[in-house]
C-alpha cells in the first residue's frame, strides 16, 4: 500500500468520525442520564422557553447519529482486522456515504429542532417584546 493522497483522506475522515461520535454521544448521555438541557436546541447561545419539550428528540438525535458513527467505526475496525463484515461492504465509498449522510443529516435535523423550538415572530408583537 501507498500512501498517498487517496490513502491520507480515507484516514482522516476515519479519524473524524471518533471526535464526532464522541461529542454527540456525550450529549445524548447529559440528556438522557444527567437530566442537563444547557445544550438542547440552542440559538444563539440560548436555550428555548421550554428546553425539556425539545430534549427527548435532540437526544434520539444525537443517540442514533452517534451510534451510526460508532458502527462505522467498529465495522471498518473489525473487517480491516478480522475480515468480518459487519452490516453492508465496508468498502471505502459505502463507509464514507454512510458517514456523510449521517454528519448531513444530523446537521439538518438539528437546524430543524432549534428552528421549532425558536419560533419566529411577525407582527407588532415582535416589536413589544425586543422594546422591554
């Protein structure tokens, strides 16, 4: 094997994947385990009115995106080492695909919890309430 810039990206997004899954299974634990909602769909740097509405589905959506990167990381290990197939090919362009939707998807998802979760507001209301 070469190493060269093929073999130098296939490594670093393999690498990517462990801070990834990390942080967002640490999220799921402070939701679930912790009761902690500080980082539940926040704009801005703030939380909504409500963060214990939105904690059930930020946490499932932090679980499933951190446990997909987990099993692409345990199946690229275990058939790089044993031979074993986990799940569908582990070859390069399925692993990456799996990834990529995973990291996409969890970053619409997210966008799409935090919007529901901070409502807009049109109107004259809006303006009552930036004045006080």
């Amino acid at each position: 094997m070469v190493f060269d810039v093929g073999v130098a990206m296939k490594l670093i997004l393999f690498l990517a994947l462990f801070p990834m899954s990390f942080f967002w299974l640490r999220n799921a634990h402070r939701i679930f385990i912790k009761k902690d909602y500080s980082d539940v769909a926040l704009k801005r740097g703030e939380s909504p009115a409500n963060p214990e509405k939105w904690a059930k589905s930020v946490g499932i959506l932090n679980l499933a995106a951190g446990g997909c990167s987990v099993w692409i990381i345990l199946s690229i290990f275990v058939w790089g080492t044993f031979g074993i197939k986990i799940g569908p090919s582990m070859e390069y362009d399925t692993w990456s695909a799996i990834a990529g939707s995973t990291i996409w998807i969890k970053i619409f998802a997210d966008f799409i919890i935090k919007t529901q979760a901070h409502p807009f507001k049109f109107g004259r209301d809006a303006k009552k309430e930036e004045k006080k």
